[in-house]
C-alpha cells in the first residue's frame, strides 16, 4: 500500500512546483503565524547564531532579500545603515514594516527572482529562508549576484539537502506537502551554486540547526 500511495504521489503531487501566485497567497495565512514559528524557539536561537557579532559600516548598503516579517532586522544593529528590505507578499512586507516604523529601512514589494536594483548595488545582501521559498532559486540567486558589488557578501540562512547524499525517503515522502505550504526541503545548494560559481566564492558553509539541515552559508564576489 506504502509503494502505492508513493507511485501516486510522483504521478501527481510532485508535479506541483511552487509559483508566485501560490506564494502570494499562502504567505497571507503565514504572515499571521509565521512569528510564533519561525521567531521564536529553535529558530530565533538560529538566528541569533548566524547574526551574532555581525557589523556593518556606516557607508554600507544594506539589501535583506525575503525580510519576511522582519526576524532578521530585529537582530542587526542597522543603525545608521542604508538598508532596503524587499518581500513577494504584501502582508508579510506589511509586518515587517509596523516592527520598523521608527527605522529608516526602505521597503519595497519585490520579487527575488527580478531585483529592481542597478548591477553592483550593494555591499551585503543578507537572504533568510528565501532561496527554498522562489519557485527558481538559480536565478534568484544569479539576481542576487548581479546587484552585489565587488567584494560583496551574500549571507544565507535557509535549508538545504545533504550535501552529496540523496534526500532521506521520509524527507522524499513528505516533499511534495511541503512545497505546498510554500518552501521546498529537497534542494542541494551545490546545484543552486554553480550558476554563480564562476564569480562568487563560498567562504563558510556551518551547520546551524537540525542535524545540519538549516546551514549559514556566506559567499563572497
């Protein structure tokens, strides 16, 4: 029956992939949880840990790609920093904001896969919990690279599969439900990578929680 069930799901649930339209939409019911869940607990002690001791100069700009509801800014000392903070949903984009209404943060409805910037806008780009979130993540992080000025660092936070390793069965089970509620747990960096390998350099890739499974990754142009 197990083996059934798995046929099935390969004939018609993974060919489900995540689009903006859907993301859109399931990031509204998110926006209304997604701090208890995603702020808090395991995470905001993974979060901590990715920015901890992280600084930034005064004449640095400053790009968060998928602020979300703001998790990530509550923890960077942006004081004086130019920062532009983009998001796909508006209402997660909306909390985000309220959190920061007395900051000089610009914020703008964007997709991650078509950065409205100039090439080599920015000094740093800081991507949370977005690359597993795009229905591309090649080209979101080919946008990325565009708008990062030489010498820039793209730090990422987000969830990725083994590296070299194929994805565990349950993980393959479960994959298609997942991608439904607006995040995929089967990508593997390394593949996402090489479209960019030629001009970014991975300069530290740690485990930070879940056995592994959330990684900080910083690469450097």
């Amino acid at each position: 029956m197990l083996r059934r069930m798995i046929i099935k799901c390969k004939r018609s649930c993974w060919r489900w992939k995540l689009n903006n339209s859907w993301n859109r939409m399931i990031y509204k019911v998110w926006s209304l949880i997604y701090d208890r869940i995603f702020n808090s607990g395991i995470f905001l002690k993974a979060r901590k840990r990715v920015f901890d001791g992280m600084s930034f100069k005064g004449d640095q700009k400053i790009l968060i790609v998928g602020v979300g509801t703001g998790a990530d800014i509550e923890l960077l000392n942006l004081e004086n920093i130019e920062v532009t903070a983009i998001d796909l949903s508006y209402d997660m984009l909306r909390k985000a904001r309220s959190k920061s209404s007395n900051s000089s943060i610009e914020f703008k409805q964007m997709d991650a896969q078509n950065l409205l910037f100039k090439d080599e806008s920015f000094d740093t780009i800081i991507a949370s919990l977005i690359l597993s979130v795009v229905p591309d993540p090649e080209k979101s992080l080919t946008e990325m690279e565009r708008v990062l000025k030489k010498h820039g660092r793209i730090i990422i936070f987000d969830k990725f599969a083994p590296k070299e390793k194929q994805l565990p069965f349950t993980k393959k089970l479960i994959r298609p439900v997942v991608r439904m509620l607006g995040t995929d747990i089967g990508l593997h960096f390394e593949y996402i990578f090489q479209k960019v390998s030629d001009t970014l350099t991975i300069e530290n890739d740690v485990p930070i929680m879940l056995n592994g499974m959330y990684r900080k990754i910083v690469i450097r142009k």
